[in-house]
C-alpha cells in the first residue's frame, strides 16, 4: 500500500492533533499542589504577648527571638508550621 504526499500529511496532523489533545488532557487531570509559607509564633516569656512572624532559616524553638514591646521581656520561638497560601481570584 503506498501513500501519496497528502495522505501522510494529513495523517501527520491527525496524528499531533491527537498528541496535543492527550497532553492537555493530563495536564488538566493533575491537581495543583498548594503553596505554604513557613510561619513561627513568637511568644514574650513574662506577659504572654503574642506575635506570628515569617520563619527565618536557622531558628528553633525556645530561640530567643528579642525584647517584648509591652515589658522588654525576652521573646522566645514557641512554634513553627507552615500557613496555605489562598489564591487570589481577579
């Protein structure tokens, strides 16, 4: 059986056609992973004052972090987890 020029051409269309439509579809069959941010809470050790700061490489809790702004008490790493970013629809 031999094809002539315009048959393969549209059998070469056909067939990318049918690529294209494969990898859409599996592109939009993936869920899209969630975006976190990594937070810290900062807690004052003599009058409970409470802060949520973005978390910096190399801290750890019980890290004294500063003064308290209310009493000048020491202000210590009291948790870290991670916070989802909510996307913002336009």
């Amino acid at each position: 059986m031999i094809f002539d020029q315009n048959t393969m051409l549209i059998l070469t269309i056909i067939a990318l056609a049918i690529l294209i439509i494969q990898l859409y579809m599996e592109y939009r069959r993936k869920p899209k992973q969630a975006k976190y941010i990594p937070k810290e809470l900062v807690k004052c050790r003599k009058c409970g004052y409470e802060i949520e700061r973005d978390y910096e490489p190399g801290d750890f809790i019980s890290l004294v972090k500063g003064k308290c702004p209310k009493c000048g008490g020491e202000l210590i790493v009291k948790a870290i987890y991670s916070v989802k970013l909510e996307e913002r629809k336009a």
